[in-house]
C-alpha cells in the first residue's frame, strides 16, 4: 500500500505523561477559577432542568442529580420512556442517551458545553414536552401547556 497513511489514526499516546496533558491543557486554558465557573453553572443549569422536569407529574427521577448529569423517565412501564426516547432522537434536535438503573430505563440528560445557557435549557424542555405530546396515550398529552419556562 506504500506510502499511504490514515492520519485519523494518529494521536498522542495514552502513556501516564500524555494522560495527564488533556488536564494541563484544560487548566492551562481556562485556570482553576474558570474550571471551577463552568462546573458550577453546569451544576445549576442541570439543577434547573430538574426542578422542571420534577415539576411535571408524568416524569420522574430515580436517580440523584450527578453534577451536571440528570437522568429522567416517564412513570409506567419502560416502553414509554423509551418510545420517548427514540422519538427525541428522531427528531435530530436532541441526543439523548439511555441507561438501565436496576431494570429501570432511563434518559440521561447532562450539560457539558461551556456555551449552554437558561435558554437552550428550556429549549431542549419544549422539544421533550412537544414530542410527549404528540403521544397516543391522552395522559402523557396536556400537561405541556400547564409548566411555566420561563428563563429565570
């Protein structure tokens, strides 16, 4: 094959000294008060998200909030959180991720970027709330316009 090369193969080694040049990279970047910026508003966007969430009797939250991570599903069987999920997905405007806590399905749901603000929050909401309710199921259906989202 001579000498072709695929260069999406090349990276710095994982060694012990490489591993820890992501982190320098990071704090290097940003600085430890900066880090410490983003952490804590991932923490409060996500605290937003499931004060909403929580306030919506069609969902709960089995797990506890982990930083910035929420994980969420519909009450009832785990077919409905998971139609739900594919139907988000399907969309294209979120991707949503499934996890299993002891035989319960569930959507995690984590802010990560730097760049996420109240709004994009509450806009990630609407598309979950419109998709629920276009659900066949009249429960799941009429709750939507009943919640507040306002950015605050």
């Amino acid at each position: 094959m001579g000498s072709y090369s695929e260069f999406q193969h090349w990276q710095i080694p994982l060694s012990r000294r490489f591993r820890a040049l992501k982190l320098w990279f990071v704090l290097r970047n940003y600085g430890i008060s900066g880090l410490q910026k983003h952490v804590r508003e991932s923490v409060r966007l996500a605290q937003k998200f499931e004060a909403i969430v929580l306030a919506d009797p069609r969902f709960e939250i089995p797990q506890p909030r982990n930083l910035g991570m929420v994980v969420f599903r519909l009450k009832g069987e785990n077919a409905l959180t998971e139609r739900l999920l594919k139907r988000l997905n399907a969309r294209g405007y979120i991707h949503a991720v499934p996890a299993c806590f002891k035989g319960v399905y569930v959507i995690r749901f984590t802010v990560t970027s730097q760049r996420t603000t109240n709004q994009d929050i509450l806009g990630k909401l609407v598309i979950v709330f419109q998709v629920l309710s276009t659900t066949t199921d009249p429960y799941y259906r009429p709750l939507f316009r009943t919640l507040s989202l306002r950015a605050s």
